[in-house]
C-alpha cells in the first residue's frame, strides 16, 4: 500500500486530537496487520468507497476514549456512560475519515456511516487485496493507532 494513501488519515488524526482535544500525539511505531482484529477496545470503523477502496479504523484504549470523550462533552469522565463514549469514538473516526476524504479527492470517495465495536474479538473486514497498516501513536491519555486499509479499484477488462 503506498504511504501517499496513510498519510492523509494519520494527519488528519493528529489534527483532529490537536484542534478538537488539545491532545497532541507522538507516533511511535508503525506495522503490518497480520491479524484483523483491532488493537484497542474502543474502535471507530469507517469504510471509504468510490475509484478507491478501503477502510479506516481508530482504535483508541480505554482510557484515551474515555479522557477524549471526558474533553468533548466537558463532563467527568466518571459521570460518562460507555454509550457516551461509543458516540464520541464515532464522532472521532467520522472526523478522521472526512478529513482525509478531502485530501484523496482524486478518488471520488463515499465515507460510510462509523460503526463502533468495543472489545477487540472480532475481526475488521478490509479489501482483500490489501494488507492494512497499523500506525501507533502515544499522546498523554495512553495509547492509540489508526490502521488502514485502502487502494485505488482496479478495472478488469470484461
């Protein structure tokens, strides 16, 4: 998978946690998916199609979805139900995955609706050309990543 396909979500999850959280993050490691199960418990799954296809999830620990949710509703994160949390991570992933949108215009992309899985027993469907790409990154809250999955449709002759 070419990088000038990661690098509009990874930029557009740095921004959104800036601007949105005042929560800078440091990347830290960057991997192959060999397993399509998320890495963290709370997951924001996007899928993107058009002359493209792909999917982008933000998987974020416990305690970064919780702190993240804590900022954007200004409450407590003690007086938070995991249903507040579930919308927040879905807000997150649809800014991710709208941002980025703008930056592959060339592509044409339709941006599904995020669903939002909580656990990491399951597994993430991508195309099946592609091996995803899991990019992880350390802010003050703990650990999240952004994995993608995501390559240009190729037009068989018929």
């Amino acid at each position: 998978m070419d990088v000038k396909y990661i690098n509009p979500f990874l930029n557009a999850a740095i921004r959104a946690f800036d601007t949105m959280l005042n929560c800078p993050l440091t990347r830290t490691e960057l991997s192959l998916k060999e397993k399509n199960h998320p890495t963290y418990e709370f997951s924001g799954i996007i899928g993107l199609t058009g002359k493209a296809i792909g999917t982008c999830v933000l998987s974020l620990s416990k305690q970064v979805a919780y702190k993240a949710t804590s900022v954007l509703l200004m409450t407590p994160e003690e007086e938070l139900q995991q249903n507040d949390v579930v919308d927040a991570v879905g807000e997150l992933a649809n800014v991710v995955a709208g941002a980025a949108k703008a930056d592959l215009e060339e592509f044409a992309l339709s941006v599904s609706l995020p669903n939002v899985v909580v656990g990491t027993d399951f597994e993430v469907a991508y195309p099946s050309n592609v091996t995803p790409i899991c990019v992880h990154f350390q802010c003050d809250w703990g650990p999240l990543c952004v994995e993608v999955g995501f390559a240009p449709v190729t037009v068989g002759a018929s």
